[in-house]
C-alpha cells in the first residue's frame, strides 16, 4: 500500500484575554491541556510516572470519558524564535497517534506559539500538520476539534494571568529542541514515521 504523504493543516489565530507569560505557562500545564477538550474528550496519562507532566509521556483518550478512541504518545520541547523583530515561544509536538483512528497517521506536528500584543495581550497561533492513509477522512474531524480548542482556549485564557505560574529558566526557552524521550522512528522535526510498505 502506498502511503499518502499529502499534507494536511488545521490552524488557528486570534487574540486571548491573557499576557504571553501567562500563555506560555498555560501551554505547559497538564490542568490546561487536559481543560482543552473536556468535557468532550478526556485526555489521562496511561501511567503514573506521567501524571506530572503530559508533554513527554503517552495518554489514553476517552470519548466523555467513558469509551477509549486512542491512545498518543506526546513529545513535546520549547522553541523560541524572532519574526520582524517579534519574539515567538514555540512549543513544538512531534508526538504521534499509536492507537485509534489518528493511528492511520504517518506524520504528526503539531506547532503552539504565543507573542506578546502592544496591549499586554497574547497573540496565539495553533497549527497542525498532518499527513497518512486516513488523512482525507480525518481532515473535517480534526478541523471540528479544532474549532473546539479555539472556543476552550480563548474561554480559559481569562483567568491564566490569575493562575500561580510555575518558575520557568532560560534553559526551556533554547531555540534549539531539546531531546525528545520516547522517540520512535520518525524523521526528525517532522513527526513522520517510516513509509508503510
């Protein structure tokens, strides 16, 4: 079987009720991440030793958390890059569906950057990139979702700036990735994994 490696995006751009500090943190809290698609899709570490952090570790997804649909395993590190002469935080996941119907992926990246407004305001942007044999069927459901995790994002983003924030250092924001565990064999950067035959 030949392996459609057509790429296919579902994106997101708009302006939160929070500051790009509070943003930044937002991304990297496993409250946050698993707040984006409830109550519709409940995201739960498969292990404890992932209860602490969702960004390196692989979760079960749960259909109103009550029927299974997939499991994914998250691979997630911290970009930072200057556009015309604006600062952009990234945080990059390069993770990919093991289980499921997101399983008929072969490439997964998924990009979420935040700058920060003259108004104090963040500037978000959500993109993912997809590709695989059931990328043409999944395109309106990812698209769907992603309509979803706009609404939830902008909703939650209200009281971010009140939310303590854990102390991030300088080493998070290296502009270089940082080693991924867990890696499979996927090209890395771009979340493709090795050609069906």
């Amino acid at each position: 079987m030949t392996t459609d490696l057509r790429l296919r995006q579902v994106q997101l751009r708009f302006r939160i009720a929070a500051s790009a500090d509070a943003a930044w943190a937002a991304l990297h809290s496993p409250a946050v991440l698993t707040a984006l698609y409830a109550p519709l899709l409940i995201v739960e570490p498969l292990t404890r030793a992932d209860e602490a952090t969702l960004l390196h570790s692989a979760v079960r997804l749960r259909l109103f958390g009550l029927i299974t649909v997939g499991t994914q395993l998250i691979g997630a590190y911290d970009e930072v890059r200057e556009h015309h002469g604006e600062t952009v935080r990234i945080l990059r996941d390069s993770g990919i569906p093991l289980s499921g119907p997101l399983a008929s992926l072969d490439v997964w990246d998924h990009r979420m950057a935040v700058s920060a407004l003259p108004d104090g305001r963040a500037l978000w942007r959500d993109r993912l990139v997809f590709a695989g044999p059931g990328s043409a069927l999944l395109l309106p459901v990812l698209w769907a979702a992603w309509q979803w995790r706009g609404f939830r994002i902008r909703r939650l983003a209200r009281g971010w700036d009140r939310a303590p924030q854990a102390p991030r250092g300088p080493g998070s924001l290296s502009p270089q990735r940082a080693p991924r565990p867990g890696r499979r064999a996927w090209r890395a950067g771009s979340g493709r994994r090795k050609p069906r035959a």
